[in-house]
C-alpha cells in the first residue's frame, strides 16, 4: 500500500492542469472518461527532487523481475541507455490484454485491421506468451474502436 501511496503523491499538481488542457479527453485516445485518466508520470525526471528520485531507485530495487537472471544492476543499466515508458500495474481476479492492430496509410486513411488477446503468465503474469486472433467478442468491438480513435488522431498528427 505504501507504495501505492508513493506512486500518487503530487498526482493532482498534474492531473488538473493536464485534464484541463485536453478538454478532460484522454489525449491519444480522445476517451471521454477522466476518472479513467491518471498523470502519476507526467512530472519530467530532470524536475525532479532528490527524494523522488531516490524513492524511484527504491522502487526499481524492489521489484521482482520476470528473469531471474536478470541482475539489478544490468536492469538500471539498459534504462540508463534506452529510457522506459512508466506504467501502471493493474491487478485482478481476472487479467486480459486485449489488442488492436491499424494502419493509417500515406494518404491518411485509417485502416482497422484486427484485434487480438495476449497471452501472459510467467512469475507475475506479465511475461508475453503468445496471441489470440481475435480479441474476445465481450470486448472486442470496443477496443476496435478506441483503436479507431488512436488512428484518426495519429493520421492528422501524420504520423
């Protein structure tokens, strides 16, 4: 709990702002569900204090890596060289992993190609053990269509 707790302070220094600026939408995806959006990760590493980032290293020293020989150290030493996207864990009785596949063409078209489950288990359930074509049909549907939403953005960004 504690760390959960580490995890949220200062939250709402960024939560407001940043809901506000994006017209209370998710800002890939267009969701139109803020108590769905989080901003726990929006403060940039170089504005951060001492203390946060020492909690960081704490937090990173604890975790419990899916390959066992994987040693802290080498762990540190790739986020160092490449960086890494901070995300929350969910946790429940029952994990899916559902996924969507588009393409948005040269000429800005969105193309929704198909969706699918990932499989995934290992030590704490986050190790990728293959798919499932297609997504659950209790849900798939839906994350086509959010997936939708992530194309258009992406096609007026050009991307």
């Amino acid at each position: 709990m504690e760390a959960i707790v580490r995890q949220r302070v200062g939250q709402d220094l960024f939560r407001e702002p940043l809901l506000e600026h994006w017209e209370r939408r998710c800002a890939v995806t267009g969701l139109d569900m803020p108590e769905l959006i989080r901003a726990s990760h929006a403060k940039p590493w170089k504005d951060a204090t001492d203390a946060e980032r020492d909690a960081l290293a704490q937090r990173v020293r604890e975790m419990r890596l899916e390959l066992d020989s994987l040693r802290y150290e080498e762990y540190v030493a790739k986020l160092e060289e490449g960086g890494a996207i901070v995300e929350e864990l969910i946790t429940g009785e029952e994990m899916v992993s559902p996924s969507a596949q588009l393409r948005v063409t040269p000429l800005g078209e969105v193309e929704l190609l198909s969706t699918h489950d990932q499989l995934l288990g290992g030590p704490t359930g986050q190790t990728y053990f293959g798919c499932r074509f297609p997504a659950n049909p209790g849900y798939g549907p839906a994350i086509m269509s959010e997936a939708a939403k992530v194309g258009r953005r992406l096609a007026r960004e050009g991307v």
